[in-house]
C-alpha cells in the first residue's frame, strides 16, 4: 500500500520526502540550499542520532552522504570502516525495513585507486589503495546486495568536488593561488576530472526524479588540465597566471622520489561518464568555467587579496 501512496503522490506533484545524511558538509549545505523549494528535505544527523532511532517510515528516499572523508592526516583505518562501512550498513537496512523505496549513496571515485590507467568509465575495475577507498567500496557492494523491486539503489562516483564551500585539497589551491608567486605548473599537459557542486546536485536530483538504480559517474562535461585549472582561479582572483614550466627532468625526479606529490600535481585522472549521462538523459547544465569562477567569488568574499 505504502508504493501505490508513493506513486499516487508523484502523479499529484506533490513533495518527495527526503532523507539527507551529510547535511553540514560541503555538498549537503549545497544540496538543501539548491534544493529547498523542489523537496520535503529532512536532514539527518548520523553523529548526533543512532540509527535505530531515526524514524523513516514515510520516507520517500534517502540521499546518503555523509562519511568520512579522505584526509591527509593519519586517520586508524578502523574509523573509515565503521563509519563508511557499518553506519551505511545500518542506515540501508533500516531503510529498507521501514520501506524507503530509493536510496542514493555518494561514494568516490577513490573506488578505483589513485592512478587511472586509462580513461575510467562505470565499469572499470575497481583497486583502492587506501582504507577510505576501500570502506567506500565494500559500502556499495553491501547497498547494491540490499537492493530489490522494492528497494532500489543508486550509487554515485564523484571526482575532486568543487564551489563555493569547498574544503581540502581544493581549499589549500586557492590559498596557493592567492599568493603573489610563480606557481611550478606551466604547460602541465595533463587532464583531472571534477564536478561542480552544482552539476552533482542536478545529477542526484535525475536520480531522484527517475528512480534510478545502478552505479553512475559524476563529472563536468570535459577534465582540466591543472595550468589551465589554476590560470582559471588567478584570473578569478584579478591576478597574472605567472606559471613557469617545471623541466621534464626535474619532474621525473618528482615522480621517482614523491610519486603521490607527482600524482596530485602532473598526473591525469580521467573518467568517460557517457553510459550515465546516456542513461539518464543528462548533461551537465554549468560548464567548469562558471563552477571556478562561483568558488572564486566565494573564496575572495573573506580573502585578502
């Protein structure tokens, strides 16, 4: 009974109900904000409540994103799994005990490991080399073992997510950029998937709206080379690109001595998100220009410059 209600309140466009985890990160701020007039969004803390006293019995569908992220500081493996693992686990299978009829879990392309040989697509193999890519990876597989006609499941790959609210690694490139030095990353000719805050939103919100099962890759309509990346932010910035190419020599001392470091700055990370775009009927509504130049703007609000 409780389906045929669901359906009846699709057809009468009335209001999803959704459950969000993650609310107070990066992307779930963005995802209440993007979204408050088009959902009945209820966020749901997973560090404040326990899980078998979170009431989702009419609950439409459930976006899962919170976790713990991947950082550079030392993390025991064993906090990745409990949290990315086991509060999943328990957070799916109440879901589905209680009806949930769609549930979209936001994992990471961290699932294939941290050097893609070759273009990545839906069906590469997955080689996570760390406890976070790892947890990540067993969450899916436990999510997608879950799913039935009357459970169904969507999984999300993002890159690197960018805009305005950023944290980490792209938070450190600005602070880098802001900085009146010539920066090491001249005529990189490499290529680095990402997705704008806001493509990844729309694309969650396909999901939702299509009901839609599988494993899906997000990612803005084309990668960025790291020169153009970082000219992009200086220009945002009202800066010169003052970028100085770094000899072939000198990078493959990089490599050979920091094969992480010439990773993150040289290497290319590439995903073909054609099969989901293709499936969904979607493309990428912002183009990564004005996703830089709206993490700009936001960055320069509280920045000297």
């Amino acid at each position: 009974m409780s389906i045929l209600i669901r359906f009846l309140k699709t057809l009468e466009n009335k209001k999803l109900k959704i459950a969000l985890t993650g609310a107070g990160g990066f992307i779930g701020k963005r995802f209440l904000q993007y979204n408050k007039d088009k959902f009945d969004l209820v966020p749901v803390s997973l560090r404040e409540t326990n899980v078998e006293d979170i009431n989702l019995a009419d609950t439409d569908v459930i976006v899962h994103l919170a976790g713990k992220a991947h950082d550079m500081n030392p993390v025991p493996d064993q906090v990745f799994y409990q949290v990315n693992y086991t509060l999943t686990k328990q957070l799916a299978e109440k879901a589905r005990l209680q009806g949930v009829t769609h549930f979209i879990y936001v994992s990471s392309t961290k699932v294939y490991g941290d050097e893609a040989n070759g273009v990545l697509n839906e069906r590469s193999h997955c080689l996570p080399t760390d406890a976070y890519g790892k947890s990540k990876l067993q969450a899916e597989e436990m999510v997608r073992h879950l799913s039935n006609t009357r459970f169904k499941v969507a999984v999300i790959r993002p890159p690197l997510v960018y805009g305005p609210g950023v944290k980490g690694n792209m938070i450190r490139l600005l602070d880098l950029a802001n900085r009146n030095l010539p920066l090491p990353f001249g005529n990189t000719r490499n290529a680095r998937s990402m997705v704008f805050v806001d493509n990844l939103v729309e694309l969650i919100n396909v999901i939702i709206r299509r009901q839609a099962t599988g494993i899906f890759l997000a990612g803005d309509t084309e990668p960025i080379s790291t020169d153009k990346l970082i000219g992009l932010i200086r220009k945002g910035l009202g800066k010169q690109q003052n970028l100085i190419t770094v000899p072939i020599i000198i990078r493959n001392i990089i490599r050979m001595v920091k094969p992480a470091l010439y990773t993150r700055l040289f290497g290319s990370y590439v995903l073909d998100n054609t099969v989901t775009n293709q499936a969904l009927q979607f493309s990428p509504p912002f183009s990564t220009e004005f996703g830089i130049e709206q993490m700009v703007k936001w960055y320069k609000q509280d920045k000297p410059l």
